[in-house]
C-alpha cells in the first residue's frame, strides 16, 4: 500500500486511517520499516 511513498508519507498514513475513522479495522501487509516504527504493540494483531 505505501510503495513509492516517501517516508514521511508512509508514517502519515496511519494518522490518516485513524482519522478517518477510528473505530474501523484495517488489515494491511508490508515490509515498510517507517510505518512499522509508526505503529505501537498495541495497533497490531498477528493472524
């Protein structure tokens, strides 16, 4: 989903998707360190 993003575009997206509504749930892959390092232990579930 963030491929060719810059990095600071790839952090902003998960500001973007909590803004948008925060009570939804989204499933997303990538290897991206930048928007792992976004995330907390606490936005991520391992299925």
């Amino acid at each position: 989903m963030e491929i060719a993003f810059h990095p600071d575009w790839q952090y902003q997206i998960k500001l973007e998707l909590f803004q948008l509504s925060p009570s939804n749930q989204y499933i997303l892959a990538t290897h991206s360190y930048e928007l792992c390092q976004a995330l907390t232990p606490a936005h991520v579930k391992e299925i």
